[in-house]
C-alpha cells in the first residue's frame, strides 16, 4: 500500500484570486518556493488582469489622435510598464516553481534552446513537487 503525500500550499486554498495575490505579494522575489496549484492559478490570474489593463490602455492609445503626442507618449509608457510587471512576476512564478521542483532557477533559461526547451520547461512546471530534501523554504 502506497502512502499518499501531502501537497504544500502556500495559499490554502488555492484558487484564481488567492494565487493572484501570491503574484502579487512575491512579484520580486525569488528565493522561495510556490506550488504548482498557485502558479497555475496565478498564472491565469494575473494574464486576465495583465490582460484587460493592457487592452484598455491599447484601446485607449488607439483612440487618441495623431497630434496628441503628450499623453499618447504617458499611455504608452504605462502600456510598458504594464507588460514589464507582467513579465517580471511570470518570470519570477517560474523561478519559484523551479525552486518547488527541487531544481535551481537558471533552468528558466531552458526556453533558449529552440521548441524543444519551451516544451521541457512547461513538462518541468506541470511536474509535481519535491519536498524531500527540498533546500529552498517554503515561506520567507
């Protein structure tokens, strides 16, 4: 008979808006860990908010006129910074993922390798967590 290990959650429930949060809140740091439950959930999370407040800024950027270059420049400022911050936790949730997984952060870079990489590194994300021996805490 196989004894069926308990799941670590930083949330306790995960979910769309609890998980959303932890992006959020460890949106700069990296030297912890995240189930694979928050960061699917926070990954659908925060691409819906990254989502409507970059097509609502795009909208809006789209709608000015030509001659407006004022607030067309701060627009698209805030589109950027926008699209850095969604970036940033996304590449972040990752790193933390890895981390969950046992695994250091520089296997975010797996991506370089062409297809193949991409592929691995959505196989490693989908993967379940490794908490014997797991360096990395849980919680800062």
């Amino acid at each position: 008979m196989q004894m069926k290990e308990h799941v670590w959650n930083e949330s306790f429930h995960p979910g769309i808006i609890s998980s959303t949060k932890l992006y959020f809140q460890d949106l700069f740091v990296g030297a912890k860990r995240m189930s694979r439950k928050d960061f699917w959930w926070g990954f659908l999370g925060m691409t819906i908010v990254a989502g409507i407040i970059m097509g609502i800024l795009a909208f809006v950027i789209t709608k000015m006129p030509i001659t407006d270059f004022y607030w067309s420049s701060i627009v698209g400022v805030a589109l950027a910074i926008t699209f850095g911050y969604y970036m940033i936790s996304i590449f972040t949730a990752v790193i933390r993922r890895l981390h969950d997984r046992k695994m250091h952060g520089w296997w975010v870079l797996l991506p370089i390798i062409p297809f193949l990489g991409d592929i691995a590194l959505l196989v490693l994300l989908c993967l379940p967590q490794k908490d014997l021996g797991n360096s990395w805490p849980k919680n800062i």
